[in-house]
C-alpha cells in the first residue's frame, strides 16, 4: 500500500481499531511483565516497539506484536538462571539476530507446514482459554494477571478452578461494568445502524468510558461496590514525575555476559518458540483477514527480530507476534498496519502524558473487551464448519483445542499437528496402489507416489502372488517412489521367474 492509501485507511478506521488494541495490550504489557519478573517498564517497552517498528517492518498488514504470555515462563526461568535481568537483555539481543538470519535464510515457510484445522483449533482454543481467563476479572477477582494463558497456574489453581474460587468473591461493582460492557459491544453494530454519529466512535472506548463513568459513580451512590483505587482492580501503570525518571527507569544491557554460556542457550530457545509463535500467530491472522491476503513468513521474522534486537537494546520483553492482539484489530475493524501503529503510539503516549487518568480504569471493563474477542474466536459456527468438512478435519481441530485448553498453546500445536500428520499418513497408505485379479493375470496399478510407508502393505501383496500368474506392474502414474519400493519391486522381478510368474513392469 502506499503512504496515501495508508493515510485514508487510518482515517476511514483504522485509528478506532488501534484504540481497540491499545486498550486491551495497555493491561497485558503490564501483567505479562510482572508474571516474567521483569520491571514494568519493561512489558511496555515491548510493546512500543513491537506496535511500532514491528507494525512498519511486518509482511501482515493486521498481525500485531508484543510481549507473549506464552514467553512468560520461560523469561522468568531465564532472568533466575542468569540473576541478572540487563544478562538477560543480552538474550533476547542474540535471539533476535537469530530471528533475522532465520528470515534471511528464507525458512519462515516452517509455518505453511501446520495444517488448517490445527490453525483453525488453534484459533477456537484461544477464544475458549480467553473467555474461561477473564471470567475472574469480569467479576472482580483479578488477583492473578489479565493476561495469563496457561492451564496451570502459578498460585497452584487451574483455569476451571480459578474459576470456582473467584465465585465466592464477586465484586458487585465489576460485575455491573463487565455486563454493561458486553451488551455495549454485542449491539453496537445494531445501535450504529440508527444512530450513525455512533459509527464515529469505537466500541472499546465508549466501553471503557462507560466503566470509569459508573465506578466514579459507584463511589457516591453505593460506596460498597466501588472498586476503589486499588491497584488490585484497576489498570496499573507506572507513574512518572517528568522524563528523566522515564529515561532512569529504562535499563541497558550487560555486554558483560556476552561471556556467558546461557546466555546462548537461553537466546536459541528464546529464539525457537518465539519464532513459532509469532509463524502461528501469522497463519491464523491472515486466516482471519477478511481480505484474504497472504503475508510473507520471511519478512514476518525479519520483522520480528529486528524487532526483538531493539527491544532488548531498550530494555524491554521479547517480542512476538501475538493472536490476542491480531484479532482484537481485526474484530475491531483494523483494515491496515496503521491499526497496529496507531496502537504502540497510544502506548508511548499512555506512558508519558496519561498513567494517572489511564489508571482510573478497571480491569472489568478490559475483560469485557476480550470475553467479546474470546467469544468472536470461538464462535459455535466455526465448529459446525469444521464439522461438516468430516472426521478427518474435525479430529485433529478438536484434539487441538482440547490440549490447548487443557495444557497450553505450543503443546496444543504439536500434538493437533501430530495427529494431522498421522491422519495423512493414513490416508496415503491405504490407497496408493490396487491390485486387480482376472482369472491367472493380476494387475497392480500405482496411483500416485509410493514411500517407505507402503513397504509392510506392498511386500504382502506381492507375497500373496500364486506362482505360474502373469503379473502387470504399473507406474506410469507415480511420481515419486522412495528407493526401498524400488528394490522391493526389483527384488520381486529377480525372483519371480523361479516361481513361474511372468512380469510386466510398465514404468513412467
């Protein structure tokens, strides 16, 4: 697209969009942070660079990037092995170099490898995890982060059990905001259809006006169910008198563990599954685009670690791209990359002019917003889809989910993908050749390409030969054929005079 187009696009929507990723990235930096052990600063830094320079340098035009709940784990194991979070910096620095040689070397396509209907699980499990996540916070339970995605969690509860817990300890005052917020972002699309001057605003933030408007006013009328202005309930930034306690709070990275064994170790790994996140996230985006364009993978990790070299440069989280975001824009009505844009410069902006008005805020409203992205991702018609398309689709999509449910996302890929491929394996091995029987002459005819797979299944078709037959082998059709069908098939030629049986090979 070109700057002009880009600028209308912006201006047609894609500033509400943005406003709509902003609001729900501003709470995820900061508890995605937290959950990793790192400073604050540090979540928001990530997500700056990766809503700016990553958004300007992505080959998606609605892929967005930012520090990933799925990395939370592994940058606190990192930061306690290293004991130093300035060591670890130097980390995420070398994992994305990795990044970028991996793109140079043109193997983003690693991501075309995983079938449709674990992408497409993939997608319903996010939505699913998402919904089960924020019901404590939509009911006033947010003593663990907004953001967090893993089935077990680090207080010893799970995600269904968390769930039972935050039950005996509703927040009228949450409750009222979330439910408000829901049915704000279910008829909205209906409301703007009579009155127009409504298509002018973004949901999100009527949303989260909405919010603030009834806690300010729960504080008068019903003193009981304010939320207050804990911390606890309400968006959190950190607040800073003037620029230069920004700049002080901006840490640098210790060169001095370059020395340092784990610290490659620790960037490889970094480098690995951020880089399948951020493939996944990539594939499952443009699945989303209601365009249908496709992104460039290798671009994308060009991207994504240049992205991570200057976010570890600034101090801040490792980068990815991730599906939450992505589809918030897309949901909201992001058309281009200026969406993603517009949503890091509100981050920058958050940051130095507004923490004390955006921590007036509650976490409520923000779980409204992504109940709705939840319930959009995992919407029932997307099961019937699959459903109707037949078991070989629908197994692994819910085998998918279920483990991305019940574990978390990366397992949930490798084990849906797994099954995928045994299902292809299948398929391939119960038809590739026929044998047809007529009275003494057998034809055995080759419909496509033969691998060591079909060694077992050819070896006793071809045992099963009575001597004195005459045999025709075709395969003409078959493109390829893996070396021990060859010799198999050589073997049986050799031999097959000594039993009686004559043998026509017709080859390609």
């Amino acid at each position: 697209m070109k700057q002009s187009a880009y600028l209308q696009s912006f201006i047609k929507g894609d500033w509400k969009s943005g406003i709509a990723v902003f609001l729900v990235a501003l709470p995820l930096c900061l508890g995605i942070a937290l959950a990793s052990g790192a400073p604050l600063l540090a979540g928001l830094v990530a997500g700056i660079v990766g809503g700016t320079l990553v958004s300007l340098l992505s080959g998606s035009e609605l892929s967005v990037s930012g520090p990933a709940a799925g990395l939370t784990i592994i940058v606190a194991t990192a930061i306690a092995d290293l004991g130093s979070f300035p060591g670890f910096l130097v980390a995420v620095i070398i994992a994305g170099l990795i990044q970028v040689a991996l793109g140079l070397l043109k193997l983003g396509k690693i991501g075309g490898f995983f079938p449709s209907s674990v992408i497409r699980g993939m997608l319903v499990a996010i939505g699913i995890v998402i919904i089960l996540k924020q019901i404590p916070h939509a009911i006033g339970d947010d003593l663990d982060f907004i953001g967090e995605f893993e089935f077990d969690q680090k207080d010893g509860e799970n995600t269904f059990t968390e769930i039972l817990k935050s039950l005996a300890s509703i927040k009228i005052g949450a409750l009222i905001i979330s439910l408000l917020g829901l049915i704000i972002l279910f008829s909205w699309t209906k409301l703007g259809q009579k009155f127009s001057w409504m298509n002018a605003l973004p949901a999100s933030l009527f949303v989260v006006l909405a919010g603030v408007g009834i806690n300010e006013g729960l504080a008068i009328w019903n003193p009981e169910w304010f939320l207050g202005d804990s911390k606890d309930h309400m968006v959190n930034l950190p607040v800073f008198a003037s620029s230069s306690e920004i700049y002080a709070g901006i840490i640098s990275p210790d060169w001095s563990f370059l020395s340092h064994p784990k610290v490659y170790s620790i960037a490889l790994t970094l480098a690995i599954v951020a880089t399948l996140e951020s493939l996944l996230s990539l594939e499952a985006t443009d699945s989303l685009d209601p365009l249908k364009r496709i992104s460039s993978p290798d671009r994308e990790l060009l991207a994504q670690g240049a992205g991570n070299v200057v976010s570890g440069l600034l101090g801040g989280l490792p980068i990815t791209s991730v599906i939450v975001r992505s589809s918030t824009n897309i949901y909201a009505g992001g058309k281009s990359r200026m969406s993603g844009f517009f949503h890091g410069v509100l981050l920058i902006v958050a940051v130095v002019l507004l923490p004390l008005y955006l921590n007036k805020i509650p976490l409520a409203c923000l779980a409204s917003i992504l109940l709705y992205t939840g319930y959009k991702l995992a919407h029932p018609k997307e099961f019937k889809k699959v459903f109707a398309e037949g078991w070989k689709q629908w197994v692994p999509f819910l085998v998918t989910v279920a483990v991305v449910v019940g574990v978390d996302l990366l397992w949930g890929i490798f084990v849906g993908t797994l099954v995928g491929l045994i299902f292809v394996v299948i398929t391939n091995y119960s038809s590739v050749f026929t044998v047809f029987k007529n009275g003494n002459e057998i034809l055995i005819k080759f419909q496509k390409d033969v691998t060591f797979l079909h060694k077992m299944q050819l070896k006793e078709a071809l045992r099963k030969i009575p001597e004195g037959a005459e045999v025709f082998i075709d395969t003409t059709k078959v493109h390829f054929m893996d070396h021990d069908i060859h010799l198999l098939i050589q073997e049986f030629v050799s031999t097959a005079q000594e039993r009686g049986i004559e043998v026509d090979l017709k080859k390609k």
